[in-house]
C-alpha cells in the first residue's frame, strides 16, 4: 500500500541543524519494510511530503519516531487513479 508523509517544521535554527545532521547521517532513508518511492522538499525547506509503500504499519510507525521529534508529521494512505476509477466505477450516480 502507498502512503503520502507530509512533514513540516517551524523556523527554528537548533531544530534545523539537528534535522541537516541527521539527515546527512541516515540518508533520510526509512527502515526495513518501508520503500522510499520519492521525496520532494519545498524550497523554502518549510517541509514537503514523501511516497512510501508498506504493507507493514509498524515499520511506518517506526519511520514516523525516526523524526517526530524534529517535525510534524501525517501520514494517510493514498491510491492511484486507476484503483479509485475501479472504487468510482462501482460508485452509482
């Protein structure tokens, strides 16, 4: 299943550093059982959003503790066009 991060962190230069310093370190990469499909940052580094895809809830949640002290984070589930024609295809109206 295909899931949609969206993070976003308030001006903080302590908090920025950390998050340059451990993204430096880890890659930003998510643990095992979840695949990075893409990442795309504002340029106002303000925040942006990451695809992922697991079929493992608590290797998102693991993911999330990896940098939920630095930013906020939501994560839903998402579908692509062609599953939701297949949903709206069954859909009367």
């Amino acid at each position: 299943m295909k899931f949609i991060t969206t993070f976003s962190w308030k001006p903080d230069p302590k908090i920025r550093e950390e998050s340059i310093a451990r993204f430096k370190k880890t890659g930003g990469l998510p643990p095992k059982g979840v695949t990075l499909l893409g990442r795309w940052t504002n340029v106002d580094l303000s925040g942006g959003f990451d695809l992922i895809e697991s079929d493992d809830p608590k290797a998102i949640a693991e993911f999330s503790l990896m940098w939920n002290d630095l930013m906020e984070l939501t994560t839903v589930p998402v579908l692509e066009d062609e599953a939701l024609a297949a949903v709206l295809q069954r859909f009367g109206g």
